[in-house]
C-alpha cells in the first residue's frame, strides 16, 4: 500500500474505534444516568489501552488484517442473522451495568471487579496474539484468496481461539462494570458465538485444504477440554 492509503486506513480504523468507545460509553453512562460510573472510567481507560496498543501492532505488522478486520459485512444470511443477534446481545451487556448502577441491584465486590480487569485484559491479549499469527482472521466467514491452514499456536488448543478470546472479554466487561445481570446477555452471547463457530466450520471444512484433518488433530472448538 502507498502511504497516503496507509493513512486512510488508519483514520478509518481510528474514526472506527472511537466510534465504538463512544457508543459502550453512552450505553453505559446513558442507562446509569450519572458521569460517577466509576467502573465505567475504569473500563473506558481499559479499552482504550488495549483498542490502542492492537490497532498500533496491527498497523505495523499486517495492514492487510487490519482492512478486513473493519469490514463487517456478512455474506452469508445465516451469519447475518448471528450478527443481528449479537448486536443486540452486546447492547445489552454494555446497558445492562448502567442500569444496575442507578438501582443498586448487585453490589459486586471489589475483588471480583479486579478480577474481570484481569480476565479482560488477558482475553484481548489472546485477541492480538490470533490477528498476529493468523492474517486470515477477518470478521466476515468465508474463504479468502491462497487462505492457509493455521494448527499452530492457541489454535492447536482450540479451533477458534478468536471466539476463546472475545468470551473472556465479555465475561470481564460484565465484572469490570460490576454487574452480576449482565452475565446473562454475557452468557448467551457466548452460546451464539458456539453456534457461529458450528456454522463457520461447515464453510471450512467445504473450502479450507486440510480442515477436516485438522478437526480431528484439535478436538475443542472453543473452551480447552471442555467443548
């Protein structure tokens, strides 16, 4: 890419995130109905941090992923109804905690919000660590051009690390903003993202040289020993 291209994308992908950060903080602080969310700073602080730190390691190491990471748009009708229902799943874990907030329903410790600070932090670090070893790692299901199989890594524990990763983020979002009914939303996002990990097989399995063998190799598909 040129590096005027190069700019673009990084003001697309900058104006992207931003974009993101400010709809989680109006869900949040909107339903809270006060600026004295403090678990609402400590998570903005969070994932500004971490949104920060991927797009720089992204930026320098594979602008390629970077451009199909931002590209949302489902092919498949199946995998556009999945993204439906994941909107509003997420909408609800980000509203939830604001509302719990104004009406004091959970009360959660401040061990437990530590914890999900940590929880958080080590699911976007899982996060990274895919985008980096896997240049196909695009949002959109389907087979890319020359696509080649990747067994190494966090993928020789599980077949979709991504989806590992992205439900430790949830759960430590929900602790982090310190609301115990937002585990709810949480928990059946993470059904979805098993029911999109099933369907994205088929795909791979159908397109991906190799895929079928390598289900066999790495038996879970998103939970180590579990599933």
């Amino acid at each position: 890419m040129p590096d005027k291209t190069h700019s673009h994308l990084l003001v697309r992908v900058l104006v992207k995130a931003a974009f993101v950060i400010a709809v989680m903080a109006a869900l949040f602080f909107g339903t809270a109905g006060s600026f004295r969310y403090m678990n609402g700073w400590i998570y903005l602080g969070t994932i500004t941090i971490t949104l920060g730190t991927g797009i720089t390691l992204l930026y320098r190491n594979d602008k390629a992923l970077l451009e199909k990471r931002i590209n949302t748009k489902e092919k498949e009708t199946k995998q556009r109804f999945i993204v439906i229902i994941s909107a509003i799943l997420m909408t609800a874990i980000y509203a939830v905690p604001g509302f719990d907030f104004r009406f004091g329903w959970s009360g959660m410790p401040v061990v437990l919000v530590v914890a999900g600070e940590i929880v958080l932090i080590v699911g976007y670090y899982l996060n990274l660590n895919v985008m980096l070893i896997n240049s196909y790692a695009s949002r959109v299901v389907e087979i890319q051009d020359n696509q080649k199989l990747i067994d190494t890594g966090l993928y020789a524990i599980v077949r979709h690390p991504m989806y590992m990763a992205i439900s430790l983020v949830y759960i430590g979002t929900c602790l982090v903003l310190g609301s115990y009914f937002a585990l709810i939303p949480c928990m059946l996002m993470i059904l979805v993202l098993g029911y999109r990990a099933v369907n994205e097989e088929k795909t791979l399995m159908n397109g991906l040289d190799g895929y079928s063998e390598y289900m066999k190799k790495t038996r879970y598909r998103i939970i180590p020993y579990i599933w």
